[in-house]
C-alpha cells in the first residue's frame, strides 16, 4: 500500500514570531525553519505503519519554496521513501494547497494520505478536509489512533465529547493530532542516507492547478502585549475586580 505524507515548512516552534515593519506578513530573515510538528507525526505514522508490513512505500510531498526540500529530506531521513516538491513562492491559500495536493494524489494514487490536523504558522485546519472533498475520499481528522484491516481503516478522533472511532473504506484521508505518537529523531546514518533518495520538483502549471486567491492580506499585527496581573487580599476583592473592572461577571 502506498502512503502519501504531506509536510510543510514552518518557523520553528521555539522561535519568537516578529512581524516585518510594514506590517505585511511575517518576518522569515534568518529565521529558524523546521517542519510542522503535526507534519512529524504524520510522517511517524506513515513510518509505522511500514514497519508492520502494512505500507509498502511513504511518498512525502511538500508545497512550497525550493528551500522546503531541506524539510522533504528530513522526511526522508525519518523513512520516507521518496519526496516531491510542488515549488512555488507564493503565499498560497489552504485551498490553492488542497488543489495541488489534489493534482499529486491523482498522479500517485496512495491509498492512503495523512496530513498533520493544522499547520502552527496559519492554524486554519483546512487544507485536510478539503483534500478530502475534492478528491472524494473519507476523512478521519484529528486522529489518535489509525487501525488499518484490509480494505479498510479505523480512526480515533478527538471530539469535544471525548473519543469516536469511525471507519473509512480505502482510500482515504487522516489528519493526525497530538496524541497519535511521539516522533522519532533521524539517525545520523539516515540523514546521510536520505541525501540520496529522489526529490522530485513539480510546479503548479505543470500540474494543471491554478492557485490565484480570491483572499488578500491587509495587515499583520503582533498580538497586543498583557499588561502586569495584580495581587488580591481576599475572594470578596477578587469578585468585586472581575465584575466591576474586568466586566467579565
């Protein structure tokens, strides 16, 4: 069974995010990247899946700029088989990225895709279910556990309410949540290994998809500093601040 694995470059989560001056988007000079850390699990995933014989390759894909292939072949590097970039510096909307991942299943016909649930820089939680509704296939979002038998995959998903578990029929679409697994490190043997697996680089107009937004940015701001917290002697002082200054009572 062939499993596709879509990543995406992303500041790395220990940086602090600092908006550009002209308030345009984010400032990205000399920025740590890393891959999405919902991306490293569904990578994990797609890596244990192959180590119990289920999976018979893991193709990991990526849109984005041509630096993104320092992300594919850590990809790579955890077990993936081969990579394909669909190169393009735009700043592309959740929709024009389910487009192209669209387009790459139609070529590579897996199975089975999984997709981290949300990406940490745009926090949408779109790109997945769409995927899921052009293509056709079923979904399983925010998976805490991926079962497959057959023709056929159960998923544990986190609801409000607690946990449900619904069965998808081959292919299908998952979406991989926090406690699905715990990613591995790539050795430093798979690292040197993964130099020489294939990248393949795609773009856009070679597969046909036309990513024009309908959405523009007007302005990016950093969230607004908290101001300091005060002390309270008493419950009585507490419930006399949050209902008459804090008006949250």
């Amino acid at each position: 069974m062939k499993v596709l694995v879509a990543v995406k470059r992303v500041v790395d989560y220990n940086v602090k995010v600092r908006v550009k001056a002209d308030h345009t988007g984010v400032d990205l000079a000399n920025v740590k990247m890393s891959m999405n850390p919902f991306c490293e699990i569904a990578v994990e995933e797609a890596v244990r899946l192959k180590e119990q014989g289920i999976a018979s390759e893991i193709v990991v894909v990526s849109v984005g700029p041509s630096t993104a292939q320092e992300q594919l072949r850590t990809a790579l590097a955890l077990g993936a088989d081969r990579a394909i970039l669909v190169e393009s510096a735009e700043d592309l909307t959740s929709l024009a990225v389910a487009k192209l991942l669209k387009a790459v299943v139609d070529k590579e016909q897996p199975r089975l895709v999984i997709l981290g649930k949300q990406a940490i820089d745009s926090d949408n939680n779109q790109t997945g279910q769409m995927l899921a509704a052009l293509s056709g296939y079923g979904q399983g979002t925010f998976a805490s556990n991926v079962e497959i038998s057959g023709d056929s995959v159960a998923v544990t998903r986190e609801v409000d309410g607690g946990a449900q578990t619904v069965a998808l029929k081959l292919p299908a679409i998952v979406t991989t949540d926090l406690r699905l697994n715990e990613p591995r490190y790539a050795s430093l043997p798979n690292i040197m290994k993964a130099k020489k697996k294939p990248l393949e680089v795609l773009t856009a107009d070679g597969l046909g998809v036309s990513t024009a937004s309908t959405n523009t940015t007007l302005n990016v701001d950093a969230p607004a500093a908290r101001s300091a917290g005060i002390m309270v002697k008493s419950v009585a002082e507490l419930v006399e601040k949050l209902k008459n200054e804090a008006k949250v009572i």
